[in-house]
C-alpha cells in the first residue's frame, strides 16, 4: 500500500483528484483519508457552501437542491488560486456538481496548478445509500453524523434526484476525457478506500 500511496503522490504532483457518488457513497470519507495518506489537502464544495450559508444566512441547499452555477463560481472556484494550497496537491469532494462546471473547475484548477488529473466515482446504488440513510437516522442525536436538512427523508431524496438529473452529466464528460475510475462503493469502508488506492495506482502508472 505505501509504495502504491508513494507511486500515486508522484504521478500527482501539485495536481487534483476529484471524487463523486451519491450522497453518503463515502466521498468524504474516502477523501479526507486519501488526502491524509498523500500529504493533500482536502477540499470539499459542501463544506464551503454551508459555511457560506451560515455567513450569508441564506440556507439555500436546505432543500436538497445544488446552489445556481454563478454562485458556485463565485464561492468555489476562487479556492485554487489560494497562496495556502498553492505547494499541495488537492484532494476535492465533487466540485462543479451541475453539468457545465466541470469545464471552469477544471481551467481554474489547472491555472492555479492543481490539474485534474483524475476523477473516482464511487459507484453506489440508490438501494443502498438510501439503507445507510436509514441506518444512520435511526441512531440517537449524538451518534448521527448526517447533516440537519438530511434528516428529512424527502430532502434526501432531492439530492439524489439531482445527482441523477444534474451531476451524471458532468461525470459522463469526466469519462469522456479519459479521467474517470469507477469504483464499487457498495463495500465496507476499508475496503473501499483499498480499491481506490488501487484503481488510482493502475490508473497512474498507465498515464
């Protein structure tokens, strides 16, 4: 694993992962670890535009829906060019989630000296992360991890609409570049992690 981890950070360079799946496929469970192990760092959209919903007080994504494009652009995108990542390779947790994103992610990323150089998709079905869903609602308040509006069954629901409706697309262009891994994300959490090490070491040395 570490000389997979040694061969991956290489290949990277100052350069961007950027991982996708439904919510809770795992994306930032995957991310934040893979990061770690890279010496990356971590970048997540979700967590940037909640905290601008608590500073702006607009809680727009309450409703499951994904904030409009100009927005996106506007709160997102000016992250690449930050002076505090600017040595670091980037690990992302699906930035530019509504087709036509990806084009300015990936020009900003690569202005900024953080290309893309590869896209996972943590192939999850609806089945199941509607399971986890459940599982983790049942818990008592201190043990759930989810995020508040997540609590409601329908706005769960929202969010996996739109990933069909809005995010298949971009992940579609990602293919069609050649950037894409797809990994079986309906395993446990270690083993999931393993696989993405593994598909992102084949699909390094390919490169």
């Amino acid at each position: 694993m570490n000389d997979k981890l040694a061969a991956i950070k290489t290949w990277l360079g100052t350069g961007s992962i950027n991982i996708f799946g439904l919510p809770m496929s795992g994306k930032d469970t995957v991310g934040v670890k893979l990061a770690e192990e890279l010496g990356a760092r971590f970048l997540s959209s979700g967590m940037i535009i909640r905290a601008m919903e608590e500073e702006t007080k607009n809680p727009m994504t309450s409703n499951g829906e994904l904030i409009p494009t100009d927005l996106f652009y506007e709160w997102i995108l000016p992250y690449f060019a930050r002076d505090d990542l600017k040595e670091n390779a980037l690990v992302l947790s699906s930035v530019g989630r509504w087709s036509g994103e990806e084009n300015e992610v990936m020009e900003s990323a690569k202005n900024a000296g953080h290309e893309i150089k590869a896209v996972v998709l943590l192939d999850v079905s609806e089945d199941e992360v509607m399971h986890r869903w459940e599982i983790v609602n049942s818990l008592g308040d201190e043990a759930r991890t989810v995020r508040e509006d997540d609590k409601n069954p329908e706005t769960f629901k929202v969010r996996i609409a739109e990933f069909n409706e809005k995010t298949k697309p971009v992940i579609d262009h990602y293919e069609d570049l050649g950037l894409l891994i797809r990994v079986d994300g309906n395993k446990d959490r270690e083993t999931v992690y393993q696989e993405t090490v593994d598909a992102l070491y084949a699909f390094a040395t390919k490169a």
